[in-house]
C-alpha cells in the first residue's frame, strides 16, 4: 500500500465519519469490514470519479449511478429498517 493510499482511506474514512455524525450514526465497528467498504469506496472514486457503494452493482449510465453514491439513495431506508445500510458502513446508534 502507498503512502496515497493510505491518505485516501485516511480522508475517506474520516468523510464517512462526518456523514455518520450528521446523521446520529456509527461507523461499523467491526475494523476489518470497516476497513474494507472504506477501501471499496476510495477505489471507486479513484476508478470511476466518484464513491460508489461498493456493495452496489453501477449500470455504466453517469447520471443513473448518482443514486448509488456513497450514502446512496437506500441508507436511510435501510438504516430504519435494518439497523444498518446495505454495505454495513453506517449503523444505527446503540
């Protein structure tokens, strides 16, 4: 892993931890899973420009994709419902 790598998962993770702060959420609290999806999304990002859920399959259509952006359309549903989103990136709070 590169130092940029490294910096990219550094910022990614602390962006997702904003988005879960706003919101009343946690991060998964399992590091590895964590540590994953966080990798997923930066990959994403670097490959196709923006941070797609990695759990979610993208149709190759720019502005049809742009509901599958990290947090997509689907977590807030999923969190209410499931407890959790899809990619099991934000939880609700115990």
């Amino acid at each position: 892993m590169t130092q940029d790598s490294r910096q990219d998962e550094a910022d990614m993770l602390k962006w997702a931890q904003g988005i879960a702060r706003k919101n009343g959420w946690v991060l998964n609290p399992d590091e590895d899973h964590l540590r994953t999806v966080i990798r997923g999304l930066v990959r994403n990002k670097e490959k196709f420009g923006r941070p797609y859920c990695p759990c979610r399959l993208r149709s190759g259509d720019e502005e049809r994709d742009r509901a599958i952006e990290c947090p997509c359309i689907y977590h807030k549903d999923e969190i209410a419902h499931d407890g959790h989103c899809h990619c099991l990136l934000y939880y609700k709070k115990p």
